[in-house]
C-alpha cells in the first residue's frame, strides 16, 4: 500500500498513558502523522504531550487538521462510553468529502453508519473497521506448525505490559541485521500500524486459533522469521480464551514472555488486589506446558517494561528477573536489546537443525 | 417456561452417532417429542434407530408432523453444507403458518431470513436462534467466584467424549438425592434441552469468559450446586480458547474430567493421528494449574465414556483412569454413578467449610 498520511482523532483523551492507539502510530510511524485533533492540547507539539513525536503539531478542529492534507483519519483513542460522538460523526464526513479514508478500531463499526456509509460511497472513499473480523475463517487446523519460517509469540503476565512495543522494536533490530522478520498484528493498534491483520479478541470465539493460523500463513510468504503480536495473559480472569486460542492457533516455535516489572496485580478490576501475578517461572511453565501440548515451543528470553523505574532499578528489575528464571532478561526499549536478538537468533538456528517431518 | 411438544428435523442424518442434538433431546426429554422428521427412517420407531426413545414415530413429512400437534419445530442435525436446504426453509413455514415456533442451533441465524422472519411474525411465533449470542455481555470479573453455591465444571480430553450426557446424568441422580443442582447449558444442544443458556463457543472472543459468568451468577439462584456444561478441550488446537474461557469464567470449585475411553488421538483433524491424547493425569495438572490461577480448584473424579466397550473391558478401562490419576472414575451413564456423586458431595461439604473472605 501506499504510505498513508494520517490525521489522528484522539480529541480530550491525549495522554501518555491513554490513548495507547494513538501513541503507537505515533511512536513507531511518525513521519506518517500530519497531525493530532485534541481540543485539550491544541496548539502544542505532539512531543510537549507525549514526551515523543517531535514536531506533529496538535490541532483544534477537523478543518484546521484537513488543512494539512491527511488521505486518512485515524481513531486514535476510544471515546468515553464506547459510542461514537455525534461531533466526531460530523468531523468524519467532512474528512470523507475532503478525500480521506477512515480507520477505525472501535468495536462499533463506522462501515455500519449509514450516513458515513453514504458518504464514503459518494466520494470512493473506504472506511476501514479494524475490528471487523474477516468473513469465513476456519477452525485452525494445525497448519502454522508447519510453515517454513521460524515463528515467534510473545505472551504476557497481563494485558498492556508492553509486548506489541517489545515485539516492534525487535522486529526492527532483526531487519537490520539482515534477518527477514515480519510482524502479524492480532490487535486494532498493531493492525493500523502495520496496516492488515486480524483483532483475535473481535472473532467469533470458535475461531481465535484459526484466526492467528491464517495470520501466520500469510505473514511466513518470503519471511525468515514471524512475530506475531501477543494478547492479554494465559491468567487473564476475561482474555484468557483470546490469549490460548492464539498460542494453539500460531504453532509458535518459541515465546517471549512480556512483564511491566513493577505491577504486581492482574490489572482492569473492580478490586484491585485480587489476582496477585505469580513469579514469571510460573508463567514459563504454564505457557510450556500448554503451547507444547500442540506444537514443540520454549519461552527463550524476558522482556521487561520499566517505564516507572530508574535505570538503577530497572537494571535490578532485570538482573533479578534473570536469577528467577535462569533466562536473559532486559527492557528492549530502554536498553540494548542484544541479549534478546541473540536469543532469538540461537533459537532459529536449532529450529533449522530440527528433525523434519515426512 | 410450558412443557414444549418437540417435532425434530433430523432428515437424512437421523443414526446413533451422527444426530447429537435429536439425540440427546430425546434422551433427556422424550416425553417432550411427538415425533421425528427423517425420509430415510419414516415409518419405524425412535427406538429402532436409536436403541432409545420409544414408540416415538419417524416421519415422512412435516405435513405428517404436524398432525401431531407439536408448539415447536426442533432443528436436530446441522445439514450437510452448513446452509439450510430450501425444502427445510418450505417446511419451516408450514411449520410457522400452523402455529409452532422453531428452535434452531445452527450458526446461520433464521431469525435474519426474511421469509421466515415474517412468517413468524405474522403468525406471533418466535424463532429462537440457540446461538445467537445475548446483547451487552461483560467482560468477566470474578464474579462467578462468589456464589453461594457449589460450581462444577465438567473438562474434557477432547470434544465430544461426554461432557454434557455425563452432567444431566449426575444432574437428576443429585437432584434425586434432594441436592438443589442445576444444569447451566453452554452448547446448543444443552440449551435445547434446558430451553435456556448461552452458547460459549458463538460469542465474540473477549466475552467467554463473560458469559459463563453470567450463567453462573443466573445458574447459582436457589441452587445448592451449579453444574456447568464443559466444551472442548484445554489442548483442542481449534476450541482452547473456549476451554479456558470457560474455565476462568466460571470459576469452578471442583471439577470432573472425561474422557472417551478408546479414544487416543484429539478428533476433527485432516490428520487423524496428529495430537495424540496425554495421560489422563496430565489433564488434570493442565486443569489444575491454570484454574486454580484464578478460583481455588481441584479435579476430584473421572466421567469415562465407554459406548464401545464390552462390560469387562469398560470396568478394566475405569480401574485403570483410577490408577493412573488416584481419583474415582466410572461410566456414570453405563454404571452406578456412586462414587462421582459421593466425591461431589463430599467436596461440597468441604467447599461449605472453607475459610471466606470478608
């Protein structure tokens, strides 16, 4: 596809910690952001907010923004309540008569609105729901066990500990060293990066697995390795049917086990202190013991999110992670990622070595 | 609800091992059926092509069918293709015009036929589409933990080893015994036969776990035990997820596992030998470990389905489940079911001891 030129909507919810799909587009592709509409922030930098970003200024209105000639309006955030405002339904079919496709993540479908529907229809413009699952998936069937590239999982303690940012920052690291690695989002975020995908936790439950076994399929044509995007945790009291039905479904060769080392709580509930979060050999073990029951895999190294620590303390962060599970550990955002490339690069090297089958 | 009087579609597909939903409705409920659609048997009895069910006549037509008087038109099979056959589509709206309305449990939703739809609503019928799923599921929240009633939840080695036939066995002998136990349905054919529940595996993927908490929390009013229909297995490549959904959802409090004794590879695969089945005592720690992640859990006896065996050899496949595990394990369809409903009851009484939170 062409590169898209994306104005992002993340109006009166943009913040580091918030608007996760805004942040990502921002943090990963910001030379394709022209700009951010939030009323709150307008005016300022898109670095003042963030911290990153530079100098993507942050817009007052859809028509300042269409100024900038976005081809594409992106919904950065979710807005409050779940439902599309009516403001933002009029902000998105000026920006379908001004020329610009729209993506959306949310799980109410703007291709559904029969006034945006109209709209794009008028003006031979697409509107893209991320979520929307594709038509005629199958029930996995074991085929991604079999397919000629080295596959890659990352798994979590919980939900939002940083495994689709560990997992792009690695993506690109391994492409700079010459090894073809391509990423498969299975979330709304990671799909409006990478720009296809499927949202395993939007498909008809019956078919989470053959979800990620059609991912992986199309993601191993002409790749050395795929790296396909985690969800939620093994433990995760609501997702952890998405998190299983994708481990069984990708054949993952071998795993990445994702924590934010100072949570200690499974988070999103009501009382917060219920489900402690066990000690990561815990973890090793249950993704294991599960994963190998369909297909050989191994979790080979830690990744580490430590954004809310000091260098010192992220350091011991790792360090004691490593002692507690006997693997290389590290924040591959904040420091050198060479202990988890090596890993990952020994892994293949002995999946190549495998025995094949007949 | 009124006692339904049940005519089944089963045409073409009406044998022992083929027609799960016909089958187990009449089974169950045989009192509720006045007769059975299916060209290939009409003329015999239910019970010469089943080995159960009686005098209950085999039809040659709907016209025959409805002499009978039934409220409600059963859909029994799924046909072959997966799509409704336009004479079933004809037959339905005879059914409809005379008054009846229609239980289907097929993924394509007759509510959204046009024909049919109107049909309906011109005669004040209902069709009732079994897995449609409910509007406004949550995202589970431990809930199902908190009941003040005993939850079990059968778990399998497979798909279809007896999960359901084993419960509404266990069911009505506890019932029996002055137990308040009851039944919640999680699959199509158990929402037949309770004439309510949620079918887990048609949900969208962020909402198993979801819905066995609703039906839990439903399930849980003025029962002393809660018995919760199981689906697939914790290592089915194609259904984990739902497995696991259901399992942290639900949050049972003990659990009984089954097993198709002469069954050694999962089934439904291209590749009939793929996934050999593990020991039985290796379910149980997968079971254990994961459930226990989220509610206090245990596996506390072994439903073995044994259909296929000689007396002998059945008793000799039960002692040996026994050895292997350490737990109680019998067919409870084809033995006295005793020892499953003296460690019920007895991890009941446990359970009712246990230390409560504040």
């Amino acid at each position: 596809m062409a590169i898209p030129r994306f104005l992002i909507i993340a109006d009166g919810d943009f913040a580091p910690m918030t608007s996760k799909t805004a942040n990502s587009v921002i943090r990963y592709h910001p030379e394709r952001v022209v700009g951010v509409l939030d009323r709150q922030h307008a005016g300022q930098k898109v670095q003042d907010v963030l911290g990153f970003g530079g100098s993507i200024p942050v817009l007052a209105s859809m028509a300042e923004g269409l100024l900038l000639k976005p081809d594409t309006v992106l919904i950065g955030i979710a807005p409050a309540g779940g439902r599309l405002p009516d403001e933002w339904r009029v902000w998105l079919a000026d920006a379908l008569d001004a020329g610009c496709d729209v993506w959306n993540g949310l799980h109410t479908f703007l291709g559904d609105d029969p006034v945006l529907a109209e709209r794009a229809r008028a003006n031979g413009r697409r509107i893209y729901d991320i979520r929307r699952p594709p038509a005629n998936l199958p029930i996995a069937d074991g085929l991604a066990g079999d397919v000629d590239a080295f596959v890659l999982l990352t798994v979590g303690t919980d939900c939002n500990v940083g495994k689709m940012t560990s997992q792009l920052q690695l993506t690109r690291q391994l492409n700079d060293l010459g090894v073809r690695t391509r990423f498969v989002a299975t979330g709304q975020t990671g799909i409006m990066i990478e720009g296809w995908g499927i949202g395993v936790d939007a498909v008809i439950a019956d078919f989470i697995a053959g979800a990620a076994e059609e991912l992986v399929l199309e993601g191993a044509k002409g790749a050395d390795i795929v790296m396909v995007e985690g969800q939620g945790s093994i433990i995760h009291p609501g997702y952890s049917g998405v998190t299983l039905g994708l481990l069984h479904g990708s054949c993952p060769d071998a795993m990445i086990l994702c924590h934010q080392a100072t949570r200690d709580f499974i988070g999103d509930y009501r009382r917060k202190a219920w489900l402690k979060i066990p000690a990561l050999s815990q973890y090793v073990k249950m993704y294991e013991l599960l994963g190998n029951a369909v297909h050989p895999t191994k979790v080979i190294s830690i990744c580490l999110n430590t954004y809310d620590l000091s260098d010192a303390e992220a350091r011991a962060a790792c360090a004691s992670a490593e002692k507690e599970t006997g693997l290389p550990a590290t924040d591959p955002v904040r420091f050198d990622a060479k202990p988890i490339l090596d890993t990952i690069v020994s892994a293949r090297q002995e999946w190549q070595r495998r025995p094949k089958a007949d």
